[in-house]
C-alpha cells in the first residue's frame, strides 16, 4: 500500500512554547514598572535636593540683606539709569565739608566777586544761578513780586556756586511796608510798631519770621534799622524806625537781631552812623550837625546794638563835615571806616549802601569808581546794580583795581577771608586755609 504524504505546509506552535512567550512579557512589563519606578524615585531624590539648595541661597540673601549688603545692578538697570541722568541733570548739592579754601590761589575776578553783593529781581530769580556761578558773594533779592519757585530756584543757584563757596541770599524785609517776600514768608509787623513791644515778643517775632525765610534759603537779612526817628523823617513816616529814644532803639535792635540769629538768618544793621532824620535813606546827604552830637545820639544807637548776632553793618553815605574828609561820604572815608572797625571788631562784615548812589557830582563819576574807592577805604563788600546785560562791571573794575595794585592783592584776601569764614560760620562754605 502506498505512503500517503502530507501537503499541509503550516506548523503548529507548542503550548510550551506560548506559555514561555506570556512568560517572558509579563517579565518586560514589571522590569518597565520597576524602571519607571526608580526614574521617579530619583526625580523626587533630586528635586529634594534641588529644593533644599534653593533654600539656603535665599536664606544666605536675607542674612547679607540684613547686614546691609546691596546686589549690584544688573547692565540694564545701568542703561536705565544713564538715559535717565540725560533726560534730567540732578541737582548737586555743594560739598561746605570738601576741600579747605586757599585763598592765595584764588584769581583776581574770584577775589573781586565774593566782595560784590548784587541786586537780582526775586520775580526773575532764573538770574540766581548765573550769579552764583560767576562767584557773586551776596545777592540781595529786590522787587514786590517774587516767583513762587523761589525756593527751587535758591537751591539750583547754591548747587553751583563758583569754589564751592555759597552766597548770601539777602532780603531788605525789615517788616511794616518794607516786605518784599510777603507772598512767600508772610508779614513782619513794622519797627515803629515793634519798638513798644516786649524785647522777648520782639525776639519770638522775628524768630518766627526767619524761619519761613531760611525756609525759601535766604539766610541773610538788610536789617534791623538802627537809625533814630525824627519828626517828619522818611523812616519815621514809613515806620521803620524802633523809637527816638537810643536805648529803645538798641534794644529792639538786638532783640531783632536775635530772634533772625536763632532761625539761622544773618543780620545787617543799618544805615550806620545814622541818616539823623536826613533826607530820603540811601542818597548823599550831608549833616547838619557835628560829630559830637552825632556821636552821643545816632551814633550811640549803633554802638549799643553791636552783639555776636551781627553778621554785617550797612554804611550810609553821609557826609559829616568834621568827621569824614572833606566832601567825602562815610562810605568813601577812611577815617568812618577806621573808627567803626575798632567798634565791630575784625569778624563783622562791613557793607556799603547802594554804590551806585554815589554817583554825585563831587563824589564819583560811576559806580565802578565808587566801588573801588569804598573797598580803598575800608569796605568789605559793595551793594551794587548788575550792569547791561548782567555784567557783572563793579567786579570787573574791583579785579582790575588788585591787579594794577590800586587795591592791594594782600587787602583784597583779608576782606575776602572775613566774608567768607562768616559763611563757614553759617555752613555755607568749606573751611579756610589759616595763614
């Protein structure tokens, strides 16, 4: 019998054979399970420990910013800063606590500067800084209308102060009709007025009043008014006279001066040695009396006024015949100007009236010639008018005066030197170098 062959091609898989097939899957998926299970062991490993780094960098930050230690800033907030800077240039305050002053090495035109106190608007007080920056010793704010950014004004003129030397802001606010800052500082009640007061209400007054003015920055004040009253007088008629009596004049005066000394304001009395019921104040005019009169009464007021809190004395220009040189004002005579300084003593500041008013027949052909001729016999600084254009002309004629020897190179530093330690004084200057 024949051999029947099998033509079925396909093969069958032993159950063997599956089984281990099942078994070697289950294996490969619980070797993934357990894999995945170390990866995510390990994560949270890591992130522990990553977060525990994270802690104590922040926990060191917060100790250093305890201490005081500050991150510098990043290069962008650099560039920030610098645009910033080019869109508005700060104000610098000046440093008074820098470099000490050397006189010696100051130039002319600066020692000639400080010696000038210039008359500036309040109402166009932009004028302050250029002043300032030209080495102006003093400016004495003038007008009835002064700008209402006074204040920010003072303060971007003192920031720029030529040498680093700041001026004298000064007003002429004697108080009663003389109230030039009222819209700013308010009003002070008039001498006349004051004159009857207690010397302590007097004091607190003027303390009070100070104050609102060192508020704006001025720190120097045209008065008190020293003179007498007489009957039918321009001071006495506008009420800035204390009393006719030379007592009650010195004490009001001192009173005064007392109370703008504690609000940290400079003191000037005027009009020395006393108009005596003259003409209208500041003019030439010329006694009708002797020096000896004048002496124990107009004279006497002063003498009795002078006291620590005396920054400066205002010369008028009077002319006494037996006292000042022949025709000569006071503001013009050595001899006024000898005598007064024993009086006041090396440290007070001596300061004419209006240069310009000098300009008299007899007397002087131009303020630049009066400012020479009354820094000659003695003054320390001049009041005088900018002129066209804001030149600054009585300090280019003084410069010129100490260059040509006129006024004398080593005068000039002395007079300097008193301007300016009365500014230490009030910080508002470096130290001087002591000779």
């Amino acid at each position: 019998m024949a051999e029947s062959i099998n033509t079925n091609t396909s093969s069958e898989v032993p159950d063997t054979q599956r089984l281990s097939d099942v078994a070697l899957a289950q294996i490969e998926t619980k070797n993934k399970k357990e894999q995945r299970s170390k990866l995510a062991h390990f994560l949270r490993g890591a992130l522990g420990v990553l977060g525990a780094i994270i802690a104590v960098y922040f926990t060191v930050l917060a100790v250093l910013f305890t201490m005081g230690w500050e991150a510098a800033p990043s290069p962008l907030a650099a560039e920030v800063a610098v645009v910033e800077e080019a869109i508005e240039e700060p104000v610098e305050v000046v440093d008074t606590k820098g470099d000490k002053i050397d006189l010696s090495t100051w130039s002319n035109e600066e020692l000639a500067a400080q010696m000038c106190m210039v008359m500036v608007d309040s109402g166009a007080s932009g004028e302050l800084r250029a002043w300032t920056e030209r080495g102006a010793g003093a400016i004495l704010l003038i007008g009835n209308n002064p700008k209402q950014t006074l204040k920010a004004d003072i303060e971007a003129a003192q920031a720029k102060a030529a040498n680093s030397v700041r001026a004298f802001i000064a007003t002429d606010d004697e108080g009663g009709q003389k109230k030039p800052l009222d819209s700013l500082a308010g009003s002070l009640p008039s001498a006349t007025e004051m004159g009857t007061w207690d010397k302590g209400a007097i004091e607190k007054a003027t303390e009070q009043h100070g104050r609102r003015l060192s508020e704006l920055g001025v720190n120097m004040v045209l008065g008190p008014v020293v003179d007498i009253a007489y009957t039918g007088a321009a001071l006495t008629d506008t009420g800035r006279v204390f009393s006719a009596d030379c007592d009650v004049v010195a004490e009001s005066a001192r009173a005064w001066a007392a109370g703008m000394s504690k609000a940290g304001v400079g003191t000037t009395l005027k009009h020395w040695p006393g108009l005596g019921g003259y003409a209208v104040p500041g003019g030439v005019v010329t006694a009708y009396k002797p020096w000896t009169t004048y002496e124990k009464d107009d004279a006497c007021a002063f003498k009795k006024s002078y006291s620590a809190n005396t920054t400066m004395v205002m010369v008028s220009h009077v002319i006494v015949p037996d006292f000042t040189e022949t025709g000569t004002p006071t503001s013009l005579s050595k001899n006024a100007y000898g005598y007064l300084r024993k009086d006041v003593g090396g440290d007070t500041i001596i300061l004419t009236d209006s240069v310009d008013l000098l300009v008299h027949p007899g007397v002087a052909t131009s303020a630049e010639q009066a400012a020479v001729e009354a820094i000659r016999a003695g003054a320390d600084m001049v009041l005088c008018r900018p002129g066209a254009s804001n030149d600054m002309k009585v300090a280019k004629a003084l410069a010129e005066a100490i260059s040509s020897g006129t006024i004398s190179r080593r005068d000039a530093e002395a007079k300097v030197a008193r301007i300016v330690q009365a500014k230490v004084d009030r910080e508002l200057s470096p130290q001087l170098i002591s000779k």
